[in-house]
C-alpha cells in the first residue's frame, strides 16, 4: 500500500529545496510533495488569479492538503470554489484575514516597494538578519542558499500581493458562506515562537468567517519547524496522517 500523500503548500518565495531535510525524516510514513506554483521557481506566472488556482487544483488528489503563511489563504480560495472539500486541511501559521491589517501587503502593492524587497532579500546583510531572527536554529550554508534562492527565483512576487487583497477577502466571505460545511476538516498549528504571524491572525479570521477550528500549538517551534527541526516536524505530522486515511 503506497504512504499516504502530504501536498504542501508553501509561502511566498517557497521552493522544493526548503523541505529536503523534513522530506528525508519523513521516510516511508508520508510522501511529502510541494504543490508547484505557477511563478516559482523559474516557472512561468499564471495570467491571473483563477488560472494560478487551476493549475494548483489539477495536482490535488488524495490527501492532506498543509499550508503554511499564504499558502493558506490558497487552499481556502480553493475550498470557495466547491474543490477538495473533502480533503482534511493543516493550517500552520497561516495568512488569512489578517491580510487586510498588515502593513507590508499594502506597501508592496508599490513597484518601487517590491523592487526595494527584491534588493533586500539579495542581500548577504539582510539575509544574515533574516535568518538570525525567524529561524531558531542557525541554518547551514545550503539550508541558507536553499530558503534565499526561492526568493530571488519567484517571479510571482508581484501576483500575490496584486491578488490577495481585502477585495479577494470580502468575496471570499461570500462564497465561503454559499457552501455549507466547506469549512469543515480544517485544523490548525501555530508555534510560540513564530516570530512572522500570530495567532490574532486566527482570531480575525474565525471572527470574520463565523468558524473555530481546532488549534495546536507547539512551544519550541517558530514559523519555519519543517526546515527548524524537520525531524519533529515529521513526527508530529506523521501522528495526523495515519488517522486521516
């Protein structure tokens, strides 16, 4: 019998290489794949929303769909389309109706704003700090070049932030409401130590969406546990998995 599929769907900036380790330490308990972005990794970008949506779609089969920061947001915009609602969901540490709240979404719908982040996550400085501060461990030299390297190969960039929006937030609302029980098999983990999102995100969106999901939270874990201690991270999804199929 083939191990069961785990479908990630990763942030802005995400590439294969992030999950090495955590693919390696999950053995022959799960097969962990990436969902394939249009815009990543030297992909050529979707001409719009709806067709970045299909195109992920189309690599869904039978599952746990897990998203982590904006990936998150896509399964829900998936869920609003009647699509996988019985596939179970693992949100970790996602960006959701907190969108609208942020500063750096607002900004980076500015040319000159996502020329300046582009430049920033270059740097060899910059990448130091980054790393210093989300991550709670220091990576290796090719853990280092892996994360950064999304970055600099994300075409996409500019998409998301011109697409996710309090607009895409508001029909969301409506077409989540218009599909009973499309908001059902959704979990949720955060770790104490996510440095990128808070839990409050949690609260906005079940205040805004009239849902509570379960929540899991991990003490030693920041925003990145698959790449911080891929072992543990392995280990704890490998508890749910099992039991979901």
């Amino acid at each position: 019998m083939p191990a069961p599929q785990v479908l990630f769907f990763g942030g802005n900036g995400h590439s294969t290489a992030r999950l090495a380790a955590a693919r390696a330490a999950s053995g022959s308990r799960f097969d962990l794949v990436d969902a394939r972005y249009p815009g990543f990794e030297g992909r050529d970008r979707a001409p719009s929303f709806e067709a970045f949506l299909d195109a992920i779609s189309a690599q869904i089969g039978p599952g746990l769909l897990y998203g982590t920061g904006i990936g998150g947001l896509i399964l829900l915009c998936l869920r609003a389309r009647g699509e996988h609602a019985r596939s179970p969901i693992l949100l970790q540490a996602p960006v959701l109706w907190g969108l609208e709240r942020r500063l750096m979404p607002k900004m980076m719908r500015l040319g000159l704003a996502q020329l300046a982040l582009r430049r920033a996550f270059a740097s060899p400085w910059f990448q130091r700090r980054f790393a210093r501060k989300q991550f709670t461990r220091a990576l290796t030299p090719d853990e280092h070049a892996a994360f950064f390297d999304g970055y600099s190969r994300c075409a996409a960039l500019p998409d998301f932030f011109a697409w996710m929006t309090p607009a895409l937030l508001r029909r969301l609302e409506v077409d989540l409401a218009g599909r009973p029980g499309c908001l059902d098999r959704i979990s949720v983990w955060w770790g104490e130590r996510d440095r990128v999102v808070t839990p409050a995100e949690l609260a906005i969106t079940e205040q805004a969406l009239g849902v509570k999901w379960p929540l899991r939270t991990f003490p030693t874990w920041g925003h990145y546990p698959m790449i911080d201690d891929p072992g543990a991270w392995a280990d704890a999804l490998a508890e749910i998995v099992e039991p979901c199929f």
